[in-house]
C-alpha cells in the first residue's frame, strides 16, 4: 500500500502453488474505463443474440441484455447456467467494452460494432478468452430451463444422503421434510450466481417455512475435503444468514453430480 494505491495479487487458495494475477487499486478512483471523446452512435440497449465460440469452435448460445446512459452501459450476459453477473462499462469509439469481477474470476469483454445490428468480440477471464459474436434480437431467449434436465424415467425423487457442516447425515426421508414441498438448491461457495441465489432464497426461507416449505443445498466445492467445504460453506451460511441445511455433496464436476444424483438426466 502506497498512499491511495494498492499493488495486489488475485490467487485462488484451492489451487495449489497458484501464481496469481497482480492487481493495482486506487482508493476512490470509482471509473472502470476513461470515457473516450468520440463515442460511437450505435446503440447497445436491447436484447442480443450472443454465440461464444469456445474451443475446438464448440459455439454456445447465450442471450445479452444491456441499458445506457450517458455513455456509461450496464447489463448481463444470461447462460443456460446462471448469468455474467453485474457488467458495466462505457461505449468506446467504434463499441463496448464492459467488466465485472465475478469472486471467482475478473470479467472483461471488449465489442466492436461490425454494423447497427451485429458486433463482434472477446470475452476476458483470468485464464482464458472467447470469441463472442453478437446479433440484435428483442426476442432473444435462453432454451426452456425444463428441457435442460429433469428427473429419469421410474424416479420420482433424490434419494442423496449427505453430511451437513456439523457432520449429521441428512436425506429427504428426514422427519423435517415429512409431506412438505422441498426445494433442493445445487450451489458452490465459489459459485457467483449461487451467491445471489442464497441472497434471495435466506429471507424468502424465513418468511415461507412456517407454510410447509424447505430448503436443502447440495454443496459441491472446489476440494473432495470435508473440512475446507466446511471452512467455505459456513462462511457463506454466516454471510447469508441461512438457516436452512446445506450438506457436502463432493468436489464439483461431472462425475460428482452423477454420483450423487443419478436420478437426474442431463444435468452438469
């Protein structure tokens, strides 16, 4: 720390020996990007069509919607998955360029207007970029979240049984969720839009319980270890002040998920 200035390094602490990504920081300096003096007069606000071409030219659809306002541009990109989270940014001379910092990772996306109704770009992670190509459309809309997975023919419900951060072994046959509505929340202490997930369903638990709803989360982390998913899950159960159970489901990915619910089709 220098006066106002901070020099910093972004690591990841389930990752070891991490390198990092140096940062610098200046107390009050509030502006993202310097406003530039020509901007461009094509517009960004609206709904977009946006196809992340990713590796190997796998193309994923996703939909954009954005808002400005005296140069400055706020919005999200929606996924099949959850969203970009809070983008904003400012129009540059021939288009956009938005950031956001998602806790996970640093968000950056750069847009050049190829006409008034298509742009062409690259989406910036902390490891990695993709190539976005963009299509204006009011009525861009993600798929039916129905048709991404559902429950396999001949199941009718879950049948994990988990340990929630105290170590108690929880599954659905528990006399608390006895002939109630159970709502069972897939969520990662790293993932952002889980966080604004928790941020809503806390205060929604507290006001709705008492009408026959609950709530269970199925944690899978960035680690197989119990007690980091313990460390991580009951700072977010603190920050949240959830009240519901959140048990450990396993490390995140494919094979986790298929472990602990095989009665899901399609679901990663």
């Amino acid at each position: 720390v220098s006066g106002n200035k901070l020099d910093g390094l972004f690591s990841k602490n389930y990752i070891e020996n991490d390198p990092g990504i140096p940062f610098k920081a200046e107390k009050g300096n509030v502006a993202r990007f310097e406003p530039v003096a020509n901007p461009t007069d094509v517009s960004i606000d609206g709904k977009w069509d946006i196809r992340f071409i990713e590796a190997k030219d796998d193309t994923v659809y996703n939909v954009g919607i954005f808002k400005s306002e005296s140069q400055i541009v706020t919005g999200s990109i929606l996924t099949n998955s959850g969203d970009l989270r809070f983008l904003e940014g400012i129009v540059t001379e021939n288009g956009v360029r938005l950031s956001a910092f998602s806790g996970l990772s640093p968000y950056f996306i750069e847009i050049e207007f190829t006409s008034h109704d298509a742009f062409e770009g690259t989406f910036y992670t902390a490891r990695s970029k993709t190539k976005l190509i963009g299509s204006r459309n009011d009525k861009a809309a993600l798929v039916d979240a129905y048709s991404l997975a559902k429950l396999k023919s001949g199941f009718d419900r879950l049948s994990f049984k988990l340990p929630n951060m105290e170590g108690t072994i929880i599954s659905l046959d528990d006399a608390r969720y006895k002939n109630k509505v159970v709502v069972v929340s897939i969520l990662g202490s790293w993932c952002p839009n889980c966080l604004d997930e928790a941020e809503y369903f806390s205060p929604w638990y507290k006001k709705n319980r008492d009408r026959g709803v609950e709530i269970i989360g199925l944690a899978f982390e960035r680690k197989n270890d119990f007690n980091y998913a313990q460390t991580t899950t009951n700072r977010l159960k603190k920050k949240y002040d959830i009240d519901y159970e959140i048990v450990f489901a396993g490390q995140v990915g494919a094979q986790s998920v298929a472990a602990v619910l095989p009665e899901i089709e399609n679901f990663s």
